[in-house]
C-alpha cells in the first residue's frame, strides 16, 4: 500500500478514503509514478549545473546519468569531487537515480566477463558516492557459437554477483531491456530467474519487441514483478509505440518509480520540449488512473 492510502485509511478510516477515492475519480493505483530523464541525446551536451537547472525548469526532478556525456561524473573523480556531485543534487530538488552504463555480461570470453563486471562494481560505488540508488547494464548479444540457455545463465550469474556487491552499497541493478536478441521478454524473464537477487530488477525499455507475440501485455506481465525503480521511454508523441498502454499497465501494476526520457529527435528548445514530454506521459498516467480500479 502507498504512503498516501496508508495515511487515508488510517486517519479517515476505510470507508473515507473509498469516498475520497470515489470523489476523485482516480484510482491510488500510479500515484508514485514519477518522471525523469536520462542524459541520452537531449542532455548528453549539458554539464552538471546546467543539466540541473535545466530539469529544474522543465519540471523533470529525476535524471540517469549515462556515462561519458558532458556533466562528467564517471569513476575519476575524487572522494571529494564525488561529493561535491552529491551536494550539488542535495541542494536541487533534482534527484539523481544513478549511472547509465554500458556493461554487458554474455561475452564466452571470460576475461572479458571479468572486465564488464569489475567495471561494473566501480560504477556501483560511484553510484552510491553520488547519492545514487542504482546502476544501468545490458544483457545486449547471444554469441552464436554458445547455447542460448547457456548464455543468459551467465548473464544472470554476473547480475547475482554485481546484486550481492551491490547490497554493501544500498544500489540497484537495472537490467536494461536491450540488444537483438536479448531484448526478448522470454529472455529477460530466463535471466532474472537465474539472477534471483531482489535488487536486480528489470528496465523496461519500450521496443517495438515488447509488441511481438501475444502483444505488450503478455510480455509485459513475464517481468512485471521484477521491475525496478526505472523504466525507459522515447518522445511519447512519435513513432508508433502505445504509451497509452504502457501507462496502463504501470498503473494496473501500481508501479512506484520513474518514467525516465531516452529523447532522439532534434528540438530549438530542449527544456520545453522536455516539460511537455513530461506533462504528455502525465497525462497518460492520469488518463489510466482514471480507468484502472483499485
């Protein structure tokens, strides 16, 4: 139960909050959906300050730091340079979630796998140095000259060890939807299974794989209990993704976290245009709470 029903039903009792509810016409169910932004393309050129003051402004108050873009924050820094990061989102209503990497575990060469998850473990801490509650990875490629099933073992082997390192540090391990093969549902599935970690979690990434077979509901629901504290989405108003449906079944899933910007498309004015990103999938939210019943 949400923080917000909690106190409903403890301060007006059961039959207030069904009221309140009631009056409402929304359901409590995506009432922690939140919205954020990854420095994919529309921040990847903005140093620390201005990714914070441009947030700010589009009223966007979460962002995934990928790596390598220009706000810098990578595994160099400093103790005290990791700190003054820290302070930085402190003293902003800007949240950090954590870093967006590019770690990836289905390499059969075993120095290789050694090198993503010893990179790995060092993003893990820089995460937790920043204030951060979690890192990003990929399952990302099935080499062809190994098992299927062997593969996504190993890959859930890798995010079990990263998980219990993780755990020291207070993060998360998102395991981004990603790669060709990899992106299929059936196989994320496999995957966390055989990571059995409950602080590695599921990315939901938005492809158009998610469509495929039975469609996004049926895919949505192989890793439904699995998702973590990010999601990733693209322009809600190109291409012809079902963000309605998305949007729905986050709120049927009464998903707590944040609906984070992969943004592509040129704009004159990024800032704007992320504010009404925002207030467009907001609108979805509100639209499905509308409609979902508790």
């Amino acid at each position: 139960m949400s923080s917000r029903r909690h106190f409903l039903h403890t301060v007006l009792g059961t039959s207030a909050a069904a009221a309140f509810a009631a009056d409402s016409k929304l359901t409590y169910k995506g009432e922690n959906i939140q919205f954020g932004l990854v420095t994919y393309m529309w921040g990847a050129d903005w140093d620390l300050p201005t990714l914070i003051k441009n947030c700010e402004t589009a009223g966007v108050l979460a962002v995934e730091l990928r790596v390598e873009h220009a706000h810098k924050v990578d595994i160099s820094l400093t103790p005290e340079q990791r700190q003054e990061v820290r302070r930085r989102f402190d003293d902003s209503p800007v949240k950090v979630l954590g870093m967006g990497t590019n770690f990836e575990f289905h390499s059969p060469k075993e120095d290789e796998l050694k090198k993503n998850i010893e990179g790995a473990k060092a993003y893990i801490k820089l995460g937790h140095d920043i204030g951060g509650s979690g890192i990003k990875v990929k399952p990302n490629a099935l080499p062809k000259e190994v098992p299927v099933e062997q593969t996504l073992a190993q890959i859930g082997k890798a995010l079990a060890e990263l998980g219990d390192y993780a755990l020291g540090f207070g993060q998360e391990i998102r395991l981004e939807v990603h790669g060709k093969e990899t992106s299929n549902l059936s196989h994320i599935q496999t995957i966390m299974q055989a990571a059995a970690r409950d602080n590695v979690r599921v990315c939901w990434n938005s492809n158009a794989e998610d469509l495929s077979g039975d469609g996004i509901e049926a895919n949505f629901a192989k890793v439904k209990d699995y998702l973590g504290h990010t999601v990733h989405i693209r322009e809600v108003n190109t291409g012809d993704y079902p963000y309605d449906k998305l949007a729905r079944l986050l709120v049927e899933a009464d998903y707590e976290g944040f609906v984070c910007l992969e943004a592509r498309a040129k704009q004159e004015d990024r800032v704007a245009a992320l504010a009404e990103q925002r207030q467009l999938f907001q609108n979805l939210v509100t639209e499905a709470r509308k409609t979902v019943k508790d």
